[in-house]
C-alpha cells in the first residue's frame, strides 16, 4: 500500500532534523523499500501502522534511530572511481610527505565512509606505494552516520560479491583473509583505521587536523545550507595546505567561497584559498 502524504511527511521530518537528509515529494518509493523490512522486522502489519506508532512514542528512540540509518546511502566500493586515488598518489602524498617531513605524521579522513571500502582502500594504497611510511604515524578515521555500517567497517568483512567490486585480486590475496561469510582485511591492515560513528550535521568532536580529507558523494543528499555548514566545518578541521575531495558530482562552488579548485589530472582537489589558509597559519 503506497505511503500516505501525512506519514511520508512525518519521515521527510524525521530524516531532514535528525540527519539533514532532504526526502522530496516522489521519494515515497525509497522510503517504502527501505522501512518495509524494519516494518516486517518489528512484526508491524503494515509500513504505515508502524509509522503511526512512531509518531505516537514521539522523541527520539531506538525505532527513530533505525529509520535513519535506513534511509541512509551506504552505496560504496573499493578504489571508487580509481582517479581520486590516481591523484591520492601521484600528487596530494608526495606532497604531504615534503610538507610534514619534519613531524612524520600524516592523518586522513574519510568523512563518508560507509562500510569501509573507501578507508580500506586507502591504506592498502599507502602500504603499496609508500614504504617508507611504515616509519610514519599515519593515522586514517573513518566515519559514517549509521552504527551498523561502521560496525561491518571494523569487523572488515566482505563478500564475494563486495571484494569483486573495485578491488584488484593481487590485493584480495596480499591484505585478505578467508573466512566463512567471505573475505576479511588482515588484522595489521585494521589497525591502520579508526572507525567512528558520527553526524555530521552535529557536534564534531576529537578530530586532528587533517592533511586530507575525502568527502564524497554525501554533500548531494544535503541542502545547500548544510553542505556549507559541513565545507565550513572541513574547513576548520584541515591543515592550511590541505586537500579536500568530494565526489564527481559535487562542488564548493556557491556554496562555501573559502574554496578553489585546481585540476590533478582527472579529479578536482580543493584546497583553502590563499588568504583564509595565511590566517590560519597564524592562529596555529
């Protein structure tokens, strides 16, 4: 039976308060697909009888909780779309390295990180191309809205079906063990990534400053004035000589104008412009 008007409303709510994420009129499909087996889970007789008793235990529960992290995107692989890392390698490491020879730390984050394929991905590229950072602090966070996905980030399990998506078999069989639900990152590999639930339209606590920040595709679920509350935010939490990544579909241009981006061969990097990265420094 189709959402109602007043119940998909009442979800549209839930999910822009809580999350940011802006469910317009027609998104009534994606909302009935993604609640229907919390519905059936919570052996409700319908989507919309279990709506109802939302809305009438009001606040924010555990029920409440599980609709947002329903609603969430986790759609994700290993070395997405491969030029950001192209870029990663050739250009923002090695620059990076030049940059903090002196302290031998370098600290990454990976601020849409789903189930942890992006994370992963990244360390398995540090480890194949840059040695010599075995010697270096290198610290990689991964964070992601939903506590069942970077929960399955930690534990670094995937299926057949996950590990044939992106990822080059040389590396399934270097950093992966077998195991019965399929193939799980090797524990030294693990080590190298910090897993964290966190939202990103609230408090951002316990965070270094990053010398690399990848934001992608999670700015397009948001309005324009939470994703320059979100730029605004990196912005704070960057090195001035940073870098910031975001997905093939997303900009900093009209949103927040502290950015400019410049070309690294088929990826966009952002960086602080120069008289906000100078101010910065001087606060450092």
């Amino acid at each position: 039976m189709p959402l109602t008007k007043e119940r998909f409303e009442f979800v549209s709510q839930l999910a822009l308060q809580r999350s940011a994420i802006v469910l317009k009129p027609g998104k009534e499909y994606l909302v009935q697909s993604r609640l229907d087996p919390l519905a059936k889970s919570g052996g409700y007789e319908s989507l919309g009888v279990f709506i109802d008793d939302m809305r009438r235990k009001g606040g924010f529960g555990e029920m409440h909780r599980l609709v947002i992290e329903a609603l969430t995107t986790n759609e994700t692989l290993f070395f997405r779309d491969l030029h950001p890392f192209d870029a990663i390698e050739k250009k923002l490491i090695p620059e990076i390295m030049v940059r903090r020879a002196k302290e031998r730390r370098i600290d990454i984050w990976s601020g849409a990180s789903s189930t942890g394929q992006e994370a992963y991905s990244v360390a398995m590229l540090l480890r194949e191309k840059f040695p010599e950072l075995a010697s270096w602090k290198v610290t990689i966070i991964g964070t992601d809205l939903s506590s069942k996905a970077v929960e399955k980030a930690r534990r670094g399990i995937y299926s057949q079906i996950e590990v044939n998506r992106g990822l080059p078999m040389p590396l399934l069989v270097k950093y992966f063990e077998k195991v019965d639900a399929g193939w799980q990152i090797r524990p030294d590999l693990r080590k190298m990534v910090d897993f964290r639930q966190m939202n990103l339209i609230e408090q951002w606590s316990h965070l270094p400053r990053f010398d690399l920040v990848m934001m992608r595709n999670v700015l397009i679920y948001f309005d324009v004035s939470t994703r320059k509350k979100i730029l605004d935010g990196i912005q704070n939490t960057l090195h001035p000589e940073g870098a910031l990544l975001l997905g093939a579909s997303e900009t900093t241009l009209n949103v927040a104008d502290a950015w400019q981006a410049e070309n690294c061969g088929r990826t966009l990097v952002y960086r602080l412009k120069g008289e906000r990265g100078a101010t910065r420094t001087l606060a450092n």
